[in-house]
C-alpha cells in the first residue's frame, strides 16, 4: 500500500506547476510604459478567425523611435491601436500616425481591417498614404476596397467641401501605395530595415524580420515550421510565432489535416524554437481562448503554456491584446 507522503506528492508536483503557470500568466499583465527610444512591441491583436472579444485579429506593431510599423490588420485593428494610446501611453499608435504596414497573407483573419485602417485615419486627420506591402494580390484587395466604398468617398468629398468637417480634409491621407513584395529587403528607413522571408501556408505568404537599432524582431504570421524562419531568427532578440496546442486538436480531428500542412503545433514550435534560439518567444494566433464562455473549446492560456514549457525551455510567454514587450 503506498504512503500518504507517494500519495501526496504527485499532487504537491501539479500544484506547485500551476503556481508557476498562474505566476507566469500574471506577470504578464502590464502598466502603462512611459514613452521611450527603445523599440518596442505591441499586440494589437492576438486572435485569429473566431470572434473573440479578448483577441482582435491579428495585428502587431513594432515601434521605433516613435514611429509604428504595422504587420497584419485583422478585426479590431484601429481601436487596439486607440487602446494602445489611452492604456499604454504609446502615442506613436495615435491612428493617424498609422502609415506603414506589413501582411503576411491574404486570408480574411489578417485582412478584414484593411478598409479600417483605410478610412478610418484619413477621417480623424492623417494627411499622408499609407504604404502596403504585402503577397501579390494586395494590389488588386486595395483597389476592389476602393470601388466598394465609392459612395463614402463621393459624400465625405462634397461635406468636406462644405466646410461640415474640421478633419479628413487632406486627400493624401486616403491613397493606398500598395507595394507587391517578393523575399528579401522590403522596407528600409533611419528606424529599421524589413526582411520579408516565405512561409509555408495555404497562399503565397511571408514572415518579416525587423531590425532596429537595439532589437531584431521576427514575426511568423501563419506557417507550418519552415527552415526559413529559423534562419531569419537564428538567435534572435524576439521571435513572435502563431501556435495550436493538441489539447485544443485532439478535440478537432476535422482540422488535423489542414493543420499539419499549414500551422505549427506546441511540439513542432519547441523543436523549431530550440533551433532558431531566440530571447523571448511570443505566442500569438494560439487555439485558446482567455474565458470559457467565450469558448469552452478551445485550450486554457495556462494549457498553452505548460504544453510549450514542457516542450521547450527558452524564456515563453502567451501573448495577449495590447501586452507591450
Ligand atoms: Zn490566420
Ligand atoms: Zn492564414
């Protein structure tokens, strides 16, 4: 017969590993910063397709030296950015300093904020294009946008004209040049340089490195593990990648297939991370939910965690909407 002590210490093992999840978990929650030169990180959106009220669609923004780079704009893109403004005090995230951005494919999840970060800035005053890069196809995206909200444009133009708006009145701050992007240097200014590298995903698809003056940023968007990531990290100050736990796929045979060929599970992404050896990895379009009655299915943020830390024993943490690393 075993021994309360052979009893109770399994039970000692798993409380005292949920202490450090919780623990890990909470340290992640986060006070306004104060304004700085160094690069930051923010997470606008951490989502992916599903409507969840505590993820926005994918989108995530590098700044530097008080400018942002955007890559991805999923749902929710402008207000996350406004949030970022009025909770974190990261003012280059105003909308209407929103002007350079990346995407990394063209699924709907990445993109369904494109008319939004569009028209929305142009209307609360941004007086200069915004710049696109992105697969092929942005191009032809962008322009169907425009003719979809012709009328818009018409009425706006015509009240503008009247004098019954004090904003959005400067033309330029509603183009789009729209850049279609092949691997390798894509964007290059006094604050950082942009790699585009291909991933492997279901269309024509590109992660990106940022390389600013004291960090090296690279940024997954949706891919099965490729080499090509592992290369652009490669040591890495911080390796931002998409994830699904199999706790969240054991419950989803219907997604294996697709899974297997197009995103990254927590033990394909420890091998992968362990190889590109980067500080910090960020977990974001994870198959989670923060709240059950958002989505009893998907798997615990605390779940995520433990799977990858089990898996990989680099510095890891979940990623959540408007974190700031
Ligand atoms: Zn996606
Ligand atoms: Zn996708």
């Amino acid at each position: 017969m075993p021994s309360h002590g052979a009893l109770f210490r399994p039970l000692i093992i798993v409380t005292a590993c949920l202490l450090i999840l919780t623990t890990s978990l909470n340290a992640q929650q986060q006070p306004p910063t104060s304004p700085t030169n160094k690069t930051q990180i923010v997470l606008l959106g951490t989502g992916n397709p599903p409507a969840d009220p505590d993820r926005s669609g994918p989108a995530t923004a590098i700044v530097v030296n008080g400018n942002a780079y955007l890559v991805d704009f999923g749902a929710g893109v402008v207000r996350r950015a406004k949030a970022a403004v009025a909770d974190r005090g990261i003012t280059a995230l105003e909308p209407t300093n929103l002007r350079v951005v990346f995407v990394t494919h063209l699924h709907s999840d990445h993109t369904v904020g494109y008319p939004d970060l569009i028209f929305t800035p142009w209307v609360l005053g941004r007086r200069v294009p915004l710049e696109v890069y992105g697969p092929t196809g942005i191009k032809d995206m962008t322009a169907h946008i425009f003719e979809a909200y012709r009328a818009d444009f018409e009425s706006r133009s015509k009240q503008f004209a009247e004098n019954l708006y004090t904003v959005g009145t400067f033309p330029e701050g509603r183009k789009v040049n729209a850049h279609e992007i092949k691997s390798g240097i894509v964007y290059k200014d006094a604050n950082v340089t942009v790699t585009a590298f291909p991933t492997k995903h279901t269309m024509e698809s590109y992660g990106y490195r940022f390389d600013t003056p004291d960090r090296s940023i690279v940024i997954s968007g949706d891919t099965n593990p490729t080499q090509a990531t592992i290369d652009a990290c490669r040591g890495c100050d911080t390796l931002i990648h998409e994830v699904l736990t199999h706790e969240w796929l054991g419950k989803r045979p219907d997604f294996h297939n697709y899974a297997a060929r197009y995103h990254t599970t927590t033990t394909q992404l420890a091998e992968l991370a362990s190889q590109a050896k980067p500080r910090l990895l960020i977990l974001y379009h994870a198959s989670i939910a923060w709240r059950p009655v958002v989505d009893s299915q998907r798997t615990r943020p605390e779940e995520l965690l433990r799977e990858m830390m089990t898996r990989y024993s680099g510095h890891v943490v979940v990623g959540r909407d408007l974190d700031v690393y």
